[in-house]
C-alpha cells in the first residue's frame, strides 16, 4: 500500500476515530476536519481501472516547457510531446511555470512566447520542432529600482520588445 489510504469504509472511518481520539483540537474537532480533504482524497487510491493513454498523433500545436521550470519537471514536457507527435516542441531556459507565468512576466520568456503568440495570431507554427529559447539575462529585463518600487519585474521596454517580435 503506497498510498496509504483506506482501501474500505471500515479503515475509513476508524482512521477519524483514532485521529479524534488523539488530536481532538480541544473538542473542536478541528484536526479532522482539516484532514477529511487529504485522506478522502485517498479512499481507494490508485484506483485499480487502469486509464487510457492521452494524446492525439494528428493534433496540431505547440508543446512548451521551461527547462528550470520549479513545479513541473521537464521530462513531463517531453513525454507529452511524445503523446501528440503532430505537435512542436518549444523550450525555454527560464523559470517560470507555465504560460499564465510567461503571459504575467514576458521578460523571462519573452523569446519564446513570441513564438507561441506569432502561432495564434497566424495560426502556423514558424520555427522548428525542438527549438530551444533562450531567455533573457535578469538584468536586461528587470532593474533593482523595479523590485524596490513594483515588488516584481515590470520593464516596460521588454513589453514593446515583445509587441515588436508579433
């Protein structure tokens, strides 16, 4: 059992019995409720019905990935470009996590997300499958002053840069 979670109702419930019994928060009850959520989540957990490989070898698009990326490690870009062989691969050096991170900071990424944005406004894919960007050093896209006043990186001249490269 890797999981550690209930495999029955029986286990399920003697588990919030014993947690109670243990850690009553002061008869709040506190404890377990604040750990209904996680333990639920693992009632029959790996569920034994084995799920259907993802991907699509004719969909079209983009497959992108940060090398540096702190909550998704790289590999899982690539094991998702092996699932959608009819899409291009695009790596950046940077840290960010995700799109929403590279839409929000453009200055760490802005080379290539521009290639994703030329992508959905023209809606062809312009560079070549595997194509590593590289990103900006921190200091071309963000000043000290910009950390002190804004708390983050702001530069507004990476922004038109950006715009430039559409």
């Amino acid at each position: 059992d890797m999981a550690f979670g209930p495999y029955d109702e029986d286990r399920y419930v003697k588990f919030f019995q014993e947690l109670n019994e243990q850690y009553s928060g002061a008869g709040t009850q506190l404890p377990v409720r604040n750990s209904a959520q996680w333990y639920s989540s693992t009632y029959y957990w790996p569920n034994i019905t084995p799920l259907p490989p993802i991907g699509n070898p004719f969909l079209k698009g983009i497959v992108a990935g940060q090398l540096y990326d702190p909550a998704t490690p790289y590999i899982w870009t690539q094991k998702m470009r092996d699932q959608f062989k009819s899409t291009s691969l695009l790596t950046s050096r940077s840290v960010n996590h995700g799109l929403s991170s590279a839409r929000e900071s453009v200055s760490a990424d802005r080379r290539c997300f521009a290639n994703i944005l030329r992508y959905f406004k023209n809606g062809y894919i312009d560079f070549n499958d595997g194509k590593m960007c590289e990103s900006d050093h921190i200091g071309d896209s963000c000043t000290i002053g910009e950390i002190l006043t804004n708390g983050r990186c702001t530069s507004a001249n990476v922004t038109k840069n950006v715009l430039a490269i559409e």
